[in-house]
C-alpha cells in the first residue's frame, strides 16, 4: 500500500464477542471496530460497528474464516467489558434497572442507561423514541448489545417504568 493509499486507512481493533442469531446459533468470532480517534482517549466502541448503517459486517471466525453477517438477523452481541469509560458515563447518566426478554425467549436481568428528553422521560419513551438498532445493557455479565427490532418485552423493576410489563412486540 502506497502512503498516500495509507492516509486515508481507517485503524480497526479486533474484539472477541459472542453472537447469539435469531434461529438460536451461538456464534464466537473477532469484530472489527474503529479505533477512538487520535488525540482521542477512550476504547474501541463496538456498539458503534452495530448502530452504523451498514446492514453487514465482517465476522472473523477463530479458524480465519471471514463471514459477513447481517445486523438483523443478530439478536445479541455479548462477551463485551465494561471499560472504564462505559462505568463514568453510567455513573453520570439516568439508569433504568429492568428485566429483558429478547426473540427466542432469552432473558436478561440488567440496566440501561437512559437518554430522555424532559417531556418524555419515561423507560417506554425512551424505548419508542431511540433511534439506534442496538442498545446496550450492562449485566453482571458484561455488557451485551441488544437488537431492539427483537426485543419482546421489557419488564421495569424500578420506579423509571410503570410496574407492569411493557409489550414491545408490535412495531418496535
């Protein structure tokens, strides 16, 4: 590659993750996410690969093979830290503690951090009104992706929701 070629190269980390699919394979592989920018502290972000909007990505399996896999068709992205950076903006951001039910039946007890506008600011607006493809919810686990498109159903467990179930599964 020439230097002028070089220039314009994007630097990408590679992330171990895990991805669960909609028929229910559980798929293990490296993503490639954009490096912070320079000048920039900070981690690599894969929640910025998932919300960008392509509908593919690659996915490196532990053999080298390369597979390109469609956003929609992933239900979550899990084996993701909570780096530093990710615990500062929790610490300074509206959480909503709730349990997850995502397509397949998968459940996840967790908490996700909620940015409301001050005359919506219920765990319900914020799930209607957000405009990304994949939130996040921090787990004792880790943090793990979800694809709100298959979210079925959010249960609120504390006082940012309505006590009762909210159904998502009709044009989410």
């Amino acid at each position: 590659m020439n230097a002028f070629a070089d220039t314009y190269r994007i630097e990408k980390q590679r992330l171990d993750v895990t991805l669960t699919l909609v028929g229910g394979e559980v798929m293990h592989g490296r993503i490639f996410v954009p490096s912070p920018l320079l000048g920039h502290a900070g981690e690599a972000d894969p929640a910025v690969l998932f919300n960008d909007g392509e509908t593919f990505f690659p996915l490196e399996r532990e053999n080298g093979e390369v597979l390109l896999m469609n956003k929609s068709r992933v239900v979550e992205v899990s084996g993701l830290a909570l780096g530093e950076e990710a615990e500062t903006l929790r610490a300074s951001a509206p959480m909503s503690l709730l349990q997850i039910t995502l397509a397949g039946g998968i459940t996840h007890f967790g908490s996700m951090r909620l940015e409301v506008r001050a005359n919506r600011p219920r765990l319900l607006d914020y799930l209607n009104d957000c405009a990304e493809r994949f939130l996040s919810l921090y787990t004792d686990q880790g943090v793990r992706l979800v694809n709100r498109a298959l979210i079925e159903c959010v249960r609120p467990l504390d006082s940012h929701g309505p006590s009762r179930s909210v159904s998502l599964r009709a044009h989410v």
